[in-house]
C-alpha cells in the first residue's frame, strides 16, 4: 500500500501532496523536509529508491518536478516506480506535454487526475482511457453548464 | 446508444484538452490564484513568504466567513486554501466552508469541495461528521458524478463509526449499470475491510459478484478486496485458486482489452495483485500450488520485453515460485531469472535483484555461490542503498564459519551510517549472529561491545537484557561459563580505565551490572579499585540517574573490604539526599548493606543460581493494605481505562445515527458496585499482559539455527539425505575454525576462480572465500541442522521440552531412509490422484481462445458463484482425506472420564503407510482438551514419542498425567493436551510436528488443526446487577447490527435462544426490546452482549476486558445466525 505521494521541485518546493494514512501536521512537515533533503541529496547514477524508517522511497524526477513515493516495506519498488511514470502519463495526456507550471496553477486538477487513478493508498484503474474520459466529463461541467440531463447523458 | 457516446466521448478530448489550457493560461493570468503564486516567487526570503501568506490568509478569512460569498467564490477561496496549506501554513477556519461547499455548491463547487475537505481533515477529525449528511445526500442521488465524487471521499476518508449509515447505499452500488460507479463502490467497501473487518462480514458473497463482473476494472478493484481477506485467512478461499489462475491465464495470454496494456505488457497491476493473491494460497499447499505451475511458467516466458514493469512482473512471479510448494522446474527457471536481475547494469534492477536473492536464499542458500562475485562488488558500491541490501543478504547466509567476516562488514557500515533507523535494526542483527554463532568468547565479547557503543541509546531494549540474560543463565558448560564473565570483566575494567565519557547509558548499564555481579570471579581485581572505576563513573555529568541507581546497585554487591566501604559511605553521603527518590533509596540501601556484611551476605549471596523468581502479580501481599487504607477512607483504586471512560462519559458527544442508535439504558443496571475492588480488578490482568509480553520480547528474536535449506533442485530436500554428506563435514572440519586465514578456505569453497587473477581480483576471491565459506557444505550443514555441537557456543540452556534447540541434537542421528511424511504423500497417497481428477476436467471446459466479455463471463461460472458446482471437487477430497483412515484404523474412542462432553468429530490429521494421526477437540467446563490419536501400522514400535506445537494465540499444555512415550506395533494411544486462548482470535490455527523413532530412526511429522474460538465460549451465570457493573468496566467494545430469526411470536427472544444453543451464551435477562447475554472465554475471561431490536435488525453491542474478544465473537454471532 501506498503511504503518500509528494511533488517538489529541484528547489524543494512542495507542489502537491497527498496522504493516504493519517498523520499529525508536525509527522507531515517533518516526511517533506525528510524527502526533500534526502532525494535532492542523492548523487546521480544512485538507484530511485530509499529506505526511510519503515517505509520505502520511491522518486524520480520529471525535468525540474521531483516525484516521491512512500510505500510500505513488502511493496515492489519497480512496480512503484511505474506508478509514478503511469501519472506522469496521465497528467502529460490532460494537459498536453505537461510541465512543472501547469501543475503549480492548476494542481486541483492534478488532484482530480490522482484521485481517479489511486484512491486510499491503492491503484484504482489503470486504462490511461478510462482516468481521462473520466476526467474531462467531470470537467465538462465546469466549462459548461450545470444542466443535470446533460451529464446523464455523458455517461450514457 | 451507448455507441454514440462512446464516439462523442472519444471526440471529446481532443477540443477539451485544447479548451482546458487555454483556459488555464486564461485564468493563471487574472485569477488570485495566479497573482498569489507569482507574488509568491518573486519574494527574496522565508520571511517576506510568511508575510504575504498572513496576509493572505487573513483576507481568505473575511471573504470565506462573509454571507455575501457567491459559491463559485468560495470554490476559488477554497483553491487558494488549500495553496496555503500546501506550504505549510494552517488555515483550519477555512475547513469547516469545504464542508459548506461540498455540501450546498453545484456540481463543480462541489467537487472542489470535497477535494479540500480529503486534503484538510484527517480520517478521526470530528468535523468529518458533518460531511455524513452530504454523502448520504450525494450517494442517493441521480447524478451519476455526484455518486462518484461521493464514493471517493469515502474511500479516501471516514469516520469509522459512521460506517454502518452508509453501507446500505455502497452496497447498493455494487448492482450498478455502470463499471465507474461499481468500480468505486468495491474500492470503498475495501477501504471499509481495512477499517473494520467485521462490518462488512455479510457482504461477502458480493464481493465474488465483483470478482465475476464483466467489466476487467471492477474484477481487479475487488483483488483488492480479496488480497486482504486472503492474508487474513488463507484457508477460507482455496477454492477460488482454480478462478485466480484462470484469470491470470487471460491476462497473460493478453485477452484484455488494448486498453489495459502498459506499454505493451497486458495489465501488469492486475498481474502482479493476482501472483501475490496466488503466493499466499499456494503456500505449504500443494493441491493448490499444482495448479499454478503451469501458469506461471507461462509468465515467466511471456516477460521477455526489457521494460522496468516486465521486471517487476517478474520479481513477483520469482517470490511467487519460491513461496508456493516448490517445483524443480520452476525453481530452475526463476534462478535464472534472478540472474539476470543481479547482473544487470541498471542499478534499479541489481537492488531488486539483491532483494529477490535475499529471499531465495532463505530456502536455497547455495544461490548465493553462484553470483558471490556480484554480491562482493555490491558490498562495495558507491550506492549506500545497495550496500545495505548485500548485508541483508548476508545475514541470511550467516553461518559459524563466515559470521566474523559478515560482522565485520556489517561494522564498518554501521561505523559509515548516519540514519538511526538503520543503525538500530543493523546493530540487532549483528547482536543476533554473533550471540549464535560467535567463534570464541575474545570475539563475542568485543563485537558486543562494539555493538553496545555503536548502537547508543536507541538500541533496541532487549540487546542489553539478552546479553546479561546470556551471561548469567550461562550455558551447559560451566568452565565456559566461568571464562566468559571473567573475560566480560576484563575487557569492562580496561574500559573504564579508558574513556568513559562517551559510553551510552545503556553501555554504562551493561558494565555496572557485570562488574556488580562478577568481578568477584577476578580473584586477583580488588574490589575497591572496580569502586573507585565505579564511581568515577558517577562523577560524568552527562551520566542519566537510571544509570547512576545501576552503578549504585552494582556497589552495594561490590563493597566488602576497608577501602571499598568508606568509597561507599562517601557516594552516600552525595546521594542520601537526591531529588530522585529511586536514587536515594538505593543510596540508603548501599549504606545501610556497607556497614552489615551478614545481611548482604543473605540478600547478595555471591553465587546466585538462575532460579525463577515467583512474582506475585496481583499484589496479593498487599490485600491487607489496601483494606485498611480503604477503612481509613481512601478512595478505591480505578483502573486507568475506567477513569478514562469516566471522564469520556462526563463530555461525550453521542456519535450515533439516530435511526441506528443503542441507547443504553441505563437506568436499568445498577451503578452501585461499580469501584468495589473485589470485580475483575483490570489491574491484576493488565500486568499480567505486561508480563506475557516482555517475555515474548525476549524470546521474539529469529531463530535461523543454520540457514536451513528445504528446497533443492530436485524438490523437497527430505531431512534425511545422503550420509557421505555427513563424513564430508567432518573430514573438513578444520575448515570450520574461524581463525583460519582466508586463503586457507579458498581452495575448498569455489572452484569458479580463475587460476591466474590480478591483484584487486584476488583481493575480491579471498573475501568471497571468507564469506561464502559455509555455503559449499551448506547441504550438509543445514541438512543436521548443525555443523557439529560446539559450533553454536552460547546456546541457551534447555528450558522446554519442545523448545526448538532441544530437539535440534536428535535431528543429528538422522539415518538416510525415505520415509519423509512427504515423500510418502508424494508417492503413494491414492487420494492425491483422485482429488486432482475433477480440477483437471474443470480445466479443459474453459474455451481457449475466447471474446474477453465471454472469458470473464466464464470466469464467472468456473468457480466464484456460490451455487455452482466447482467447489466440489475441494469437497470431495477433503471427504475422502477423512474416511480414508477408516479403513485402516479402527479403534478411536473417547477416554472414559471425557465420555459425556460435547466434542468435535475425529478428523485426520496426516497419515502415512505407518501412522496414522487424528485430532478432536473436547469442550471440557473450563478449558478445551485436544485429543490426538495416534494409530502405528507398521510393524515396529514407536518410541521417543514427542508432540510440539506452535501457535501463538493458544497455550498448549499435556495434560494426561502420563505423557507418551511409546506405541506398540499395530497399537493406537492417545493424547490430551489442554489448550487455552492467549488472544482471541475467530479461528485458531495449531501447527503440530511429531517426532518419534522407529526401527531406531528419527522421524518427524507436520500436522495442522484448526478450531473456532465458539469452542472455548462458555456461558457466565451472573445477575443483572453484576452484569451492569462488569458492562462499565470492561474497555473493548464492539457494536453492529445483525439479522433477527423469526420463528415464532417474539423474534428476540428467539434469536437470543440460537445463540444460547448454538454458542453458549447465558441470557442474562429480556426486557421489552432489550435483552443481554454473557459469557466467557474457558479461563475466566468475560464478555457481554447487549442486543436490542431496533427496525427490523438486531443492534448488537459486545464488550469485553480482553482485547479482539467483542469482533471475533461478533463474527461468530453473525455466522450462527446466518446459518439459521
């Protein structure tokens, strides 16, 4: 299972974060400084993973975004580490070849795009097509208009 | 219809994706949000942020409390909340309007909404309950978004207790026309699994619906489901191995849709859900396992593609091949697999590989020779993490021939670490094989020490107790003995003549305490210059008081002599007056034992035996106190948790649902008696638990006597192999000495080495010769599970008969016959053809090539509905296992005094040509005694008869007065043992070995039983007075509703008679709608039910002082009543 996903920057700005156990505030603040310090450390030709407590860190970077993944022991890491390229995916197919402003201006987005393909430390679904079309029929509605019909008629 | 959707649907992106980031660069450019972000960057420092952030925040504030806020600007009040948030600043009044706004705004207000209230609040916040309402609204609702979004805030987060509300309408979902909304409600009602278990007990047959469900999406959200249950009990969902495996075939075989692949590899999610659901059932099965092979020999073929997922793919089926009942062929395959991992140049793949390696080599520790010249480059990696992994590796091949190298390897890392986690699970390790295999005293007693100063104050706390526990229970050999501690006080003398600064507390500790007790054995040490050393010790200013009562204690066993007494008198006066009262009494204590030798004579004797200790733990000593201070007028002892739900109840918020509400009635059970003492005083039984616990602690650490080698390339290794095995051990037994220069062993551990090497190479060969020296006798080793008798030097004296080292000497005699349990399973059990017929047939109904719909569809029929007929065939021979042994043996018959109890049916166990083992399991007034019959057929007698057993929630204990020791030829016997529940759970699991001699041959026997907690439910007669102050007492409650039985006029008081007949309740009393019933655990251990019937349903409400007791004996009630 799945602990938290973070997003930061090659700076160590947080971008998103997203936790599936429920920590305290001080627990979170102290997991973020952790990953930022320890991933922006690492040297490069190391492998993507880390060990941290009980957990294991999974992290790889996307141009200047940092991906880090928090699973627990028993997990597969490359598995892991393919749910992290799986959301990149996602993210690049919404938004169109992707990059680290569109998440920092609509990263509510971004947590519409997760939500639908994990949900409480678990891979939800993994058709890139189903998360999209999902997606936008959600988003459908905001463009548009709120006539209940139409949604219906959306999903057919 | 649903066509012309999909068309617009798939036309949708493209003007959506374009629409959508327009729109984005629209709205980054004017939105506050945008300004917000771009004020953001543009500041210079930390402060400027937290300024332009307060600011913000507070203008946040007024707009989100002001009544004029449209919703769609609340919605973008809410985005910038949630921005905040994310760099860390609080924003908690902005928690309760997402709550607002997921509750009033439109669709997309909503939406945003529920997105903030995931971010904000936490699974336990109590504004949580709030959102109850809304999510009811949402579920019920036509707007087939609404439901979405509402099922996935509740599988990402809700109040547990709110569970009951809503599982009606999830539920309902689970029938849904469309694949999303069914999809989402199997992953909530999994999030409801994990939270509690028991509530969703009776929704398992859908969960199989799910399982069958056409739509591939729905199928795998509910692996989810089902992985859980699986770990939870295996046993309970064999026959559905033949379904997971069919569909593994599918997906494999790529019959999913494209849209499942990922980069080519059809659905490897769902692949790697279904290996490990497969790992788990194929374990110690082999009926199970069989009809895996074929499938996953197909995976391993099929992963040719170099691709990170392939490999992960892979790593799966590996640990799937090596947990399952093991195949040759498939052993074979996957070994080369690992190969390729650990060779490989991407560093990914090599950790993974480390890490598959670990895992293998647990059954196969002859892996290890073939890639030693890898693992020795990993040690060596410029990546820590790689490192860390060889060293894992390593502690898996330990043996008494290379534990000084892998301890020094493991040192120098530790030496290099700085993450603390590492250090103290790296340092527990190192403890753990040098206490096992450590060479000689010299070496043991520096690496601890090592260990002591490298590990600090984090190290675990059971290091420390089991190094003194080792030291002063010793070991057979008392000369040892003696040299051991004496060589513990040298080194700790030298020590402390050193540096002492530095040391850790719990160092500090160590050495006051060996010192203390066994400085006396030095003859030639005077007792005043360890004192002075001693307290010198005191003087350290970082030095924390729990180490100075140590170094206190340690005097006061030290001071004899002129010298030492007035050393003693001067640290009392220091001390006499400390503000720690623990000090000071110990310092009173070294006083008063200084001046009187005759007394410390009597309370210190010098050679102290390791005789137990009898602790009173329920301070009986103390009764006549406590009546007397209650006389006086003191107010009676509260356990904690009752004071605890006092107070609770002072301030609790009633956090029922109305309609589902269990009111207590209160007035009906009489408070009066509730703090008499003389109840079930929770304190007696809580340091009772304490006790279990530590000692459980002591004895947790892993026993790997040897890295035991089960599995070989031919299969199950049966434990009596070879003999010429065996004299090879001895005859290069000079090996074995850990003193040995490295180059000595070379020659014989690896022939792989290249003749003419240069120098680094050569430095590479000697290590690996060190390290993997144990490894090429590895099968003789662990076949005897020890190399000879002085390998293991410290090993601990026998304490039980069944205690693991005990019956380690015996497995040594072993003579090479074949006459494996196992094997005979293998070769000559007529029922194994038999029960597989009916799988195999099953096997070819199934359509090769098929539509994916069809092949889902199919799925469905081949096993999952309940109706169907494919369980059968795991029927069928289950029912031939027990009649089997019918034919052969006659005679099973009760003992006499245990004639008129309730017991189970007689069930075998295991048999074989020559034994035969069955079990029943009697429910005796205050306890369950489990019979076990044993039938010899051969024509020899049996003897050495030994029983053991492990299970960790019951307490076995013989109880026959004579225990047996033999059978005759073709003679039964029989044997009592009485077990007791040390935790609760809905099932027990015993897993039993015989071991015996027969024809003067060592042999050994696997069973396992199983039996339901509902056979130790006994019922408990009490009032209802006593009822209504036990009710207050008792902490671990548990509440549900249930379904009522209606056979005649008064539904309740039926449903209460099943339970009463079917489980032993007592029905304590009915009134009106209410009824309350009570029992026990056989040892006394209560628990109440309070039921009440409240709309058609039977709300029930269990509570007990034993933790786990109310849900597994819910669950029981739930069955009973089901079954009705």
């Amino acid at each position: 299972m799945m602990r938290f996903l973070l997003l930061f920057s090659r700076q160590g700005k947080l971008r998103l974060q997203k936790w599936y156990t429920p920590l305290t505030e001080r627990e979170k603040k102290k997991i973020i400084r952790d990953m930022t310090t320890m991933v922006l450390a690492r040297q490069p030709r190391s492998c993507n993973f880390i060990h941290w407590k009980d957990l294991k860190i999974i992290y790889k970077r996307y141009a200047s975004l940092y991906f880090c993944l928090g699973v627990e022991r028993e997990e597969n890491e490359l598995l892991a580490l393919e749910v992290i390229h799986r959301y990149v995916e996602l993210l690049d197919k919404y938004f169109g070849n992707v990059c680290e402003l569109d998440i920092i201006f609509n990263f509510e987005k971004a947590y519409f795009i997760l939500d639908e393909f994990l949900i409480g430390g678990e891979v939800q679904e993994t058709s890139k097509q189903t998360i999209n079309r999902c997606i936008e029929n959600s988003d459908m509605l905001q463009e548009d208009d709120n006539n209940e019909w139409y949604e219906v008629e959306l999903f057919g | 219809m649903s066509d012309v959707v999909e068309k617009t649907l798939t036309a949708l992106p493209s003007l959506l994706s374009l629409d959508s980031q327009t729109v984005a660069t629209k709205l980054s450019s004017t939105s506050k949000l945008g300004a917000l972000i771009r004020g953001i960057t543009e500041l210079r420092s930390k402060h400027e942020e937290e300024k332009l952030i307060q600011r913000e925040l507070a203008s946040l504030k007024d707009q989100v409390s002001s009544p004029h806020t449209s919703m769609r600007q609340m919605k973008e009040a809410m985005v910038r909340a949630i921005y905040c948030e994310m760099l860390g600043y609080e924003a908690s009044f902005s928690y309760i309007h997402a709550i607002k706004l997921a509750q009033q705004g439109s669709i997309l207000d909503k939406r945003v909404g529920y997105l903030a209230v995931c971010l904000f609040l936490k699974e336990n916040h109590e504004l949580l309950l709030l959102l109850v309402n809304t999510v009811l609204k949402d579920l019920q609702s036509t707007n087939l978004i609404e439901v979405c979004m509402a099922l996935t805030v509740v599988s990402q987060m809700f109040p547990k207790d709110m569970i009951p509300a809503i599982l009606p309408l999830v539920e309902e979902k689970l029938n849904h026309s469309k694949e999303i909304i069914r999809r989402k409600a199997v992953l909530a009602l999994y999030k409801f699994y994990v939270m509690a278990p028991n509530q969703v007990q009776h929704i398992h047959n859908k969960f199989r619906k799910a399982l069958c469900d056409k739509d591939p999406g729905v199928m795998f959200a509910s692996l989810h489901i089902y992985l859980q249950m699986i770990k939870d009990n295996p046993e309970g969902y064999k026959d559905l191995t033949g379904s997971f495996v069919t569909i593994l075939k599918q997906v494999v075989s790529g019959k999913l849709p494209m849209d499942f692949n990922y980069h080519t590899v059809p659905a490897p999610w769902l692949q790697i859900q279904l290996l490990r659901i497969l790992s788990i059932l194929g374990k110690n099965d082999k009926h199970s396992s069989e009809i895996m092979y074929e499938v996953l020999d197909e995976s391993l073929k099929r992963a040719e593609i170099n691709h990170n997922i392939t490999y992960a793919i892979l790593y799966e089926c590996v640990k799937c091949i090596y947990t399952i009942y093991p195949n040759s062929d498939l052993h074979e395959k996957a070994a080369k697999c690992i190969g390729n991992f650990v060779i490989s140049s991407k560093i990914n793949l090599k950790y993974l590989g480390l890490k598959a390696l670990t895992f293998v080599i647990q059954q196969d520790p002859k892996l290890a020779l073939q890639h030693q010249m890898t693992i020795i480059e990993c040690l060596d990696h410029p990546d820590i993490l790689i490192k860390r992994e060889t060293l894992e590796l390593l502690f898996r091949i330990t043996n008494a021939q290379n534990v000084t190298v892998i301890v020094e390897k493991m040192l120098e890392f530790l030496h290099q670490s700085k993450d603390d986690y590492t250090t103290i699970d790296l340092v527990g390790k190192v403890a753990e094989i040098a206490e096992k295999y450590a060479p000689e005293n010299k070496w043991f007693i520096e690496t601890m020490n090592t260990v002591f100063s490298l590990g600090g104050d984090m190290i675990q706390a059971d290091i420390p107790n089991s190094f003194l526990k080792l030291l002063s229970e010793g070991f057979d050999n008392e000369e040892e003995n003696k040299k051991l501690r004496l060589f513990a006080v040298d080194s700790y003398v030298s020590l402390l003549e050193g540096e002492t600064r530095k040391l850790p507390q719990r160092f500090l500790q160590v050495i006051a305490w060996v010192l203390g007790e066994y400085s006396h054995l030095r003859t030639d040490l005077d007792p005043a210059k360890v004192m002075t050393l001693l307290s010198k010790l005191l003087d350290i200013r970082q030095i924390s008081s729990e180490t100075k009562t140590w170094v206190l204690m340690a005097m006061t066993k030290l001071c004899s002599g002129e010298a030492s007494i007035s050393k003693a008198q001067s640290v009392c006066e220091d001390y006499r007056s400390s503000s720690d009262t623990v000090l000071r009494q110990r310092a009173h204590e070294l006083q008063l034992l200084s001046q009187d030798p005759a007394l410390r004579g009597q309370l210190l004797p010098l050679h102290r035996g390791s005789e137990t200790l009898e602790v009173d733990f329920s301070l009986s000593f103390l009764d006549a106190f406590v009546s007397e201070a209650l006389a006086a007028g003191a107010a009676p002892y509260k356990p904690p948790h009752q004071r605890h739900e006092e107070l609770a109840q002072e301030k609790a918020l009633s956090l029922e649902p109305y309609e589902l509400s269990l009111p207590i009635n209160m007035s009906s059970y009489s408070v009066s008696g509730r703090q008499s003492p003389t109840l079930m005083s929770g304190s007696s039984g809580l340091s009772g638990d304490s006790t279990e616990l530590s000692a459980k602690g002591s004895s947790a650490t892993l026993k790997l006597e040897g890295v035991k080698r089960v599995w070989g390339k031919e299969g199950y290794l049966s434990k009596e192999d070879p003999v010429e095995e065996v004299a090879q051990v001895e005859t290069l037994s000079p090996l074995s000495s850990p003193n040995q220069p490295p180059g000595a062993g070379r020659t014989l551990s690896n022939a792989a080495a290249p003749s003419e090497t240069p120098e680094p190479q050569q430095e590479k060969l000697q290590l690996a010769s060190s390290l993997f020296v144990g490894l090429s006798l590895q099968t003789s080793v662990c076949l005897m599970g020890q190399p000879e008798p002085t390998a293991q030097r410290f090993r601990r004296k026998a304490k039980t008969p069944n205690s693991s080292s005990s019956a380690l000497p015996e497995r040594v005699s072993v003579a090479p016959v074949p006459t494996s349990s196992v094997d005979n399973m293998l070769s000559h059990d007529p029922l194994e053809a038999t029960s597989m017929l009916p799988e195999v047939t099953h096997e070819t109904i199934l359509p090769p090539n098929t539509e994916v719909n069809a092949l889902l569809i199919d799925t469905a029929n081949s096993s999952p509905s309940p109706s169907n007929g494919v369980e059968i065939p795991f029927e069928t021979s289950e029912n031939e296992i027990a009649k089997t042994p019918k034919h052969e043996c006659p005679v099973r018959s009760l003992p006499p005094d245990l004639l008129g109890l309730p017991h189970t049916k007689i069930t075998s166990l295991c048999s074989s040509q020559t034994l035969d083992v069955s079990a029943c399991h009697v429910e005796k007034d205050d306890s369950v005694s489990l019979l076990i019959f044993t039938s010899n057929l051969s024509d020899s007698d049996m003897e050495n008869i030994h029983f053991s057993f492990s299970t960790e929630q019951l307490q076995v204990s013989l109880s026959s007065e004579r225990p047996l020791h033999e059978i005759l030829k073709h003679s039964n016997a029989v044997c009592e043992y009485s077990l007791t529940v040390h935790a609760p759970a809905i099932h027990f699991q015993m897993v039993g070995t015989l071991s015996y001699e027969s024809s003067s041959q060592s042999r050994e026997m696997e069973f396992s039983y199983k039996l339901p907690l509902s056979s130790f439910i006994r019922p408990l007669v009490i009032s209802t007075e006593q009822y209504g102050t036990h009710w207050l007492d008792f902490s671990n409650d548990t509440k549900q509703n249930l379904a009522l039985v209606s056979e005649g006029q008064d539904p309740l008081t039926d449903t209460l008679n099943i339970l009463k007949r079917k489980l032993g309740l007592h029905v304590v009393e009915v009134i009106g709608l209410e009824g309350i019933a009570a029992c026990r655990l056989a040892q006394d251990q209560p628990c109440l039910l309070h039921c009440r019937v409240n709309a058609g349903t039977l709300a029930v409400w269990l509570r007990s002082p034993v933790p786990k007791l109310p849900d597994c004996l819910l669950y029981h009630c739930q069955r009973v009543l089901e079954e009705t």
